[in-house]
C-alpha cells in the first residue's frame, strides 16, 4: 500500500459534509427495536435451557444463539451512547446499560472509556486505552513480557485469546477509570458495574451450574470473540500517530451483507471515524463518499483476511509505523506504511 500522508478530522469532515444529505445526521431512534429481538432470543434461550426443553445437541446452538445476541446488544449500546439513535441522555443510559450488561460495562464507564478517550486520541501511544502497547512499554512491564510471550504470533492462543480480550479489557479500564475517579462518580462507576453482574449472577442459583454455562458463560465466550472480531481488526493493523487521522488510523472490515444487517453495519469503522454520532445505517453512504474522493486512503479486508493478518504479525509497535515481535525481533510494516496484506513479511530478514 502507497504509504499516505495525515489528514486532520476537521479536513475530511469539512469536505465530506458538503456532499453528504443533512439527513445521514439526525438520530434514529428505531434503531432501539433491535432490543426487541435479541431480548427475547436470550429470553427463550435461558426459559428452554432452565425448563430442560432443550435437548442436549441444541444446546451449542442456544450458546451461539444467545452469544451472537451479546455482541449485537453491545454494538447496538455502542450507538446509542453516541447519540446516534436517542438524543435524552437518561434514554441513552438505560438502554445502553440494558445492552451493554452481559459484559459488565457501564454507561458512564464506557463514555469515559471509548467517547472521550478512544475517540479523541485514536491510536495515539499512551493516549489512546485501545491502542496496542509499544515495544518500550514491554521493556518496562513484566506482565506484558510473560503475556506476549505467552499468546505468539502464529499461535494457537491467539484466537483463545479474543474469546476473552474485551471483558478483560473492560476490567482493566473499571479499575483504572474508578482509581482516577472521585466522590459520586467513582459511586457511579461501581454501581453500574454491580447491578449487571448480580443481575446476571443471580441465574446461577435459579439454573445450577451447567445450565448456566450454556446460557451465560460460553455464549459470554462466544460474543466476546464476536465483538472482538471487529474490534481488535479495526485498528491495531494501521500505524500508530501524533495527530488523529480517523481515516488512516482506522480499518473497514468486509462481510456478508446478512452479517452486516445483524452487526448492525459494526464493519464500517472508518466511516464511524469520522462521524460517530451518525448511525451506522448510513455508513455505506459515506463510505462511498470517502472511497470516491480519497480512494488510495480507504483501507478496508474481508474480516477473514483481518483476522489472518492480525495473526500472523505482532501486536507490539516498535514505532509509529512498525510491528515488532519481541520474541523473534522480526520487523513488520503496517496498513498505509507498506503492509501487504495478502503476504506479510518482516522486513528485517
């Protein structure tokens, strides 16, 4: 790829809103319906699984079912605390909340987390908290030393691995955000993380043990590799930047267009870039805005190319361009600054 210079956010919006229709703007507050569906597959799910209904092949099925359903609800939280479809902040948060409670993650926390900080300092190191680390992180922190020691590029553990990355994550940011917090909000901050966690734990007594792993733990499993499917193929392939470029720091991800509809247009990063409180409804609209006007800068994979990519190179940043492995010392180029996507080789060797 044609290594491509920054461009400031205001840039491309200034450009972008004057070919774009004003009504790709406004809320969509139908969007809220999604919760309606997805309810009541995880509804059904547990009512089957806990009146012993479900037969004992079936209940892999529920798991993707239920686990598909988590994922779909967090994408759908993830859209309304933009103020992409419901404008009332308390809407917003009691929405999200509903939606965003199988992983434990609150309202307040996640706007904190992912609308200040991810958003306004995307790829930034040190800045931005859904950046990879860089190689001089893992000098200094021994844990980040046994971990990528532990999950090897090109190894098994690597997919392991995104089946729990985002609620660990999570974990990780509640506890950084409630140290940094004080007085009410850090009260908010655990509130918002206790009500979802006994909520869901109280099935556990109700259900017994195995019943409740199929309904709740292996479908948590199964929406957090989902989730983090697009997450973790969304930027941590593209370089790293002092200035946010939401274009060249983002990636846009192909799938099926069934699998885009129940995502509910997740794949369309770039474009959420660069218009967050839009609804993804209307991403393909700018995505074809952006493709047509700064095509050698749109950078988008099917996510089984994604996927492939971000496991056969590293998840360390030797610099702002570079992946490095630290076990190997193999050197890696990133999408925009030489990455070839279909061959990936280190270019030390």
């Amino acid at each position: 790829m044609k290594v491509v210079s920054i461009i400031s956010h205001k840039e491309y919006v200034s450009v972008l809103r004057s070919v774009l229709p004003a009504k790709i703007f406004q809320p969509v507050p139908h969007r809220l319906l999604w919760l309606v569906p997805h309810s009541l597959m995880i509804a059904l799910a547990i009512w089957l699984v806990a009146a012993k209904i479900a037969s004992w092949w079936l209940l892999p099925f529920l798991s993707l079912i239920v686990g598909n359903s988590f994922a779909s609800l967090g994408f759908l939280g993830h859209e309304i605390m933009h103020g992409a479809v419901i404008r009332k902040k308390w809407v917003q948060y009691l929405t999200a909340g509903i939606c965003f409670s199988p992983f434990f993650v609150g309202p307040t926390m996640w706007r904190y987390w992912h609308n200040v900080q991810h958003h306004i300092q995307t790829q930034k190191p040190d800045a931005d908290p859904d950046t990879a680390a860089t190689y001089a992180d893992y000098q200094r922190r021994p844990a980040l030393q046994w971990l990528y020691r532990l999950v090897r590029r090109n190894g098994p553990l690597f997919f392991v691995m995104l089946s729990v990355w985002f609620s660990f994550h999570s974990t990780q940011m509640f506890w950084r955000l409630q140290k940094a917090a004080r007085g009410r909000p850090r009260l908010v901050l655990w509130m918002e993380r206790l009500i979802p966690t006994t909520a869901w734990f109280s099935l556990l007594p109700l259900l017994g043990l195995v019943p409740f792993f199929w309904v709740y733990v292996l479908p948590l499993l199964i929406g957090n590799f989902i989730a983090m499917s697009y997450i973790a193929t969304n930027h941590l392939l593209n370089p790293q930047m002092d200035e946010v470029d939401p274009v060249v720091g983002s990636l846009s991800l192909i799938v099926p267009k069934w699998m885009d509809i129940l995502h509910l247009h997740f794949s369309h990063h770039i474009e959420h870039h660069l218009f967050p409180a839009m609804s993804h409804k209307f991403a393909p609209i700018v995505k074809e805005a952006v493709k047509e006007i700064w095509p050698d800068r749109y950078a988008e994979l099917t996510m089984g190319q994604a996927l492939r990519l971000l496991w056969r190179t590293p998840r360390l940043y030797l610099d702002h361009d570079h992946l490095i492995d630290p076990v190997t010392s193999e050197i890696f180029q990133t999408i925009h600054r030489g990455l070839d996507p279909e061959d990936p080789k280190p270019v030390n060797t």
